[in-house]
C-alpha cells in the first residue's frame, strides 16, 4: 500500500499488480485492492493485474470485480498496453 502511494505521490501513473504468489485474499484484501484502483485512477493513472492464480481470479469473477481491472497474463502485453489508446 505504502509503495503504492508513494510512487503516485511521485507521479507513477502506470501500475502493474503481480499477483502471481497471491493466493488469497479476504475481504480486507478486496477492499485494498479497490483503494489501490482507486487511487490510481484518480491520480489519473491506470492499474493492470498481472499473473492472477486460479483462486484469485475465481473470486475476482465471483465478485465481478474481473470486470473492472484489466488483467494480463504477460508481463510484456501488460506494459505494453498502457501505450494503447483505450482507456479503462
């Protein structure tokens, strides 16, 4: 969280979240992942997910929390995709 926060304070606007040895989360987790999409995007940054586990995404999906975050599978794709003229 603190990471997070600090790299907006010094202008990151491009987050990527490994998840890839993430696997778990309670709703404590769910709700400081929101806080962190949030303070992206109204740092007017974008925040992508990066190698969910099978869990991980099954409770995003669950939660149709899948829906809001972009999510990637490959590092490469994941980065390159903040070039990309779509916005989220």
């Amino acid at each position: 969280r603190n990471a997070i926060r600090d790299a907006l304070d010094s202008g990151t606007k491009k987050v990527v979240l490994n998840l890839a040895e993430v696997t778990y989360i309670d709703s404590a987790g769910i709700g400081e992942l929101m806080r962190t999409y949030t303070s992206v995007m109204e740092a007017g940054g974008r925040l992508k997910l990066l190698h969910l586990t099978k869990g991980i995404r099954e409770l995003l999906t669950i939660t149709k929390l899948l829906t809001i975050f972009e999510v990637f599978d490959d590092e490469k794709e994941a980065l390159a995709s903040f070039n990309s003229s779509s916005t989220r």
